[in-house]
C-alpha cells in the first residue's frame, strides 16, 4: 500500500469516523500492509498531521474558501502534504506536491487535482506565516497547534514560558516505555533479552520497573504477549509507588481500565488480593486478559460503576485503594494528539463533579490507617489539587511517607506541607500526571 494513501485512509477514520488515533493506527500496522520501511512516514504523517491541525488549518484557511463542499478526502490530504512541506526536511516540495496531486485525482477527477496543486502551489510560494505580531496565547496556539482555550487556561495557570515549552514537547514523539513484570524477569535480564533481538533499552529513573526503549520496535518482539513487559508510561509507573500495596492486603483500583496501574500494583503484592473495577463489561474483560498475559493471580475485575462500590462492598473492606479517576486526560496529548480536538471544555466542565461523586463513593470503604492514592493524567488544578482538598475535607490526612516510597529524583518535586506530586510534560518528559497520597486516622 502506499505509504501516503495509507496514512490519508487513517486520518479520515480518525477525523471523520471518530476512531482513536493509536488504535487506528495500530489497526492498519496489524495489517501488515505496508512495507516495513514506510512505518516510520506512516506514523509521521498520521500523529504529525493530527498534531499540528491548528497549524495547518490557519495555513489553508484563506486558500481554501468553503472546506465542506469539497470532497471529503480533499482537506485531510491538504493538511498532511502542508505538513509534509514544513515539518518534513527531507522530502521535497515537488514530490510532496506530485503525490498529492495523483491521489487527488484518483480519488476525485481532474479538477481536483488542479484544485490541490493550485493551493499547494500558493503555499509553497508564500512560505510559513510570520505569527510574531500575535498576542502569546494566540500566537502559541497557532504556532504549536493547541487548542486557544486551553493555552489559554494553561498561561493564566503556568505562565507564557511554560505554556509553550508543554505545547512545543507535544508536538515531539513521545518515548516508548515498557514495564518488567518483575514477578517472572529481572530487570537486567530483560535488557539483555531485548538486545538479543536488536532491541536497545536502558532503565528508567523514575521507576524500577520501567525501561527506556531507545531504539528497535519493542512491539514486534514476542515479550508483551508472553507477559514479561507491558506498556507504560513512566509516570503512570509511578502509582505502584505510591500506593506500594504490602503483602496479603486487600486493594481496590476503583477506575482501573484498561488495566496498567492495577496489574503492576498486583505484580508487586506477593499474595494480596486486588479488586479491580470498571463501569464497562468489556473493559473489564480487559483487564482479566491483562492479569492471565501477565500470570497474575489473585486479581478480580468487575463491571461496576465506581460510585456505586458502597453497594458491592462492606465499609473499611480495604487496606489501600487506588482513585486513578477519570479526567480530562490533557496531560497525554503527546501521546494521542487528537485529544486536542476531542475535547471540549464545556464537556469537561462536569468531570470534577464525577471525581467527587466518586471519592464520596469510596472514601467509607477505606480502613482505619489505610492508603488512598488519587490520581489523574491531567494537570488542570480543578482535577488535582482543588480535589485534593476535598479528599482531606472529608477526614483524611497527607500521608507524609510518600517521599520514602518514592524514587529519590522525585522527592525535591514535593512540597513540604502536601504529600502529591505534579508532573508536567516538560518535568521529565513524561505524561502530564498528578498523584497525591493520604491516610485515613486511626
């Protein structure tokens, strides 16, 4: 398949069919239809593309006077060839502009690919835009393709200087992470495992489980499916830390789809027993298969809304209980940069809400001089910090051990008066995370 058609067929399904971006592509790789060379400009162009949206759009906005009544491949094709032109060093302009125009007339007629060449064309004659005139939040925005309410939010929050550092990062791949199931593998063992198959990877310093995958395709190897490696941020690695579940205690992962933090948390138990919950059957499943791949027992997935667990189980029925909650999850649009554009603030206006429908639900079933760790992938204060505050409103205090549990790179980013941690995608470059610990008194 070519290359280009192939990432142009994977833009539509995401942009015009509401598929996921990493499923989507994973989908067409699983495939296995494109030629092994072109997997690195297929994904290049889906997630750089998808990425850098806002950019091109204001690039094509003025060439392109009425996007919806043009075919509907049209404008997806526009935004991946203007990326191709700025953001692609190596490829030329005139092979950017050739292979547009013959899948515009493929898929259209003559005319459309007169229309396609006319305004590539343009922009190549006038060049990138001089944005320095803008105002910051507008110029950011544009210039590294964010959405403007949310630079907007995020400068009134973090200032100019770190708004644009956070959007620059996003607009980079993130890193591949995995981590070692170190219930069946050493950690050194799997590095040398790894490299038996032309696969380099080096140890994590925010966990002693993770690793580093600095070159090779971690993803063809057989070592996910036989369940010695998962793949893990390194800051959502971070969690089993913090809650560090002890031998033969009882654990509740109350949002626990799709499953990572639970599994490393039950990898770390050595004999407890883990109750993982989601509001959805099939992600449920889920997370069962994840503990068979992984050889995990003592694990139990059900499909049950967290705000009602008080039903299900008997109050202070647990040693520790893990709150990764839902949440506007913009700590991770490096990873899913389509997120940037499925998000709507006012949808997510309702979140904070959930997350303490949800904490009220949960907080009785915690026993006396029991672990709470909340958590979220965002870095909105609303759904870290204010709800922080709330957990301790109702009767729980900062669990001042967390800095012993945590990794000693870490702890100079605690405060001195509140046990959370806050990761901005600039801190490590890791995903945009929040982890805040706490005790119930005895």
């Amino acid at each position: 398949m070519n290359v280009r058609v192939a990432a142009l067929d994977t833009l539509i399904k995401i942009e015009q069919g509401g598929a996921y971006s990493t499923i989507a592509v994973n989908d067409l790789l699983k495939q296995k239809k494109l030629a092994t060379k072109d997997v690195g400009l297929y994904t290049e162009l889906v997630y750089g593309t998808l990425g850098r949206k806002r950019t091109l759009d204001f690039i094509l906005e003025k060439r392109v006077q009425n996007p919806k009544k043009l075919d509907r491949f049209v404008l997806p094709l526009l935004r991946m060839s203007v990326y191709q032109l700025f953001y692609l060093d190596k490829i030329p302009d005139r092979a950017v502009l050739h292979e547009a125009v013959e899948i515009a007339k493929k898929r259209g007629h003559s005319g459309t690919g007169k229309f396609v060449n006319g305004v590539l064309r343009n922009v190549i004659r006038d060049g990138f835009p001089d944005l320095s005139t803008l105002p910051d939040a507008e110029r950011i925005a544009i210039e590294h393709s964010h959405p403007d309410w949310l630079v907007a939010e995020w400068v009134e929050t973090y200032g100019v200087e770190a708004t644009e550092a956070m959007c620059k990062l996003n607009n980079e791949p993130a890193p591949v992470t995995v981590r070692v199931n170190r219930q069946r593998v050493t950690v050194e063992e799997m590095i040398e495992r790894l490299a038996e198959v032309d696969v380099v990877a080096t140890r994590s310093e925010l966990s002693a489980d993770g690793l580093i995958i600095e070159s090779g395709n971690v993803h063809s190897t057989a070592f996910i499916d036989m369940g010695l490696l998962s793949i893990q941020d390194e800051s959502s690695m971070i969690v089993a830390d913090a809650l560090q579940a002890g031998k033969m205690e009882r654990v509740l992962d109350a949002c626990a789809a799709p499953g990572g933090k639970a599994m490393h948390t039950a990898e770390r138990m050595d004999g407890g027993t883990l109750v993982a919950l989601d509001l959805h059957p099939h992600k449920a499943k889920l997370i069962e298969r994840q503990a068979k791949r992984l050889h995990i027992d003592g694990v139990t997935a059900l499909a049950l809304d967290a705000r009602q667990a008080g039903v299900k189980f008997e109050p202070e029925s647990f040693d520790r209980i893990l709150l990764d909650v839902p949440c506007s999850g913009l700590g991770v649009i490096r990873r899913k940069p389509d997120i940037k554009w499925t998000k709507d603030k006012s949808a997510l206006a309702g979140l904070p809400k959930v997350q303490r429908e949800i904490i009220d639900a949960v907080l009785p079933l915690l026993k006396r001089g029991g672990t709470l760790v909340y958590s979220t992938c965002t870095i909105d204060p609303t759904e870290n910090e204010q709800q922080a505050d709330y957990i301790l409103s109702n009767g729980l205090t900062w669990d001042e051990t967390l800095q012993d549990r945590l990794p000693q790179v870490l702890r100079p980013m605690l405060s001195s008066d509140r046990a959370e941690l806050k990761l901005l995608p600039t801190s490590f470059g890791t995903d945009g995370f929040y982890i805040a610990a706490f005790k119930k008194e005895v």
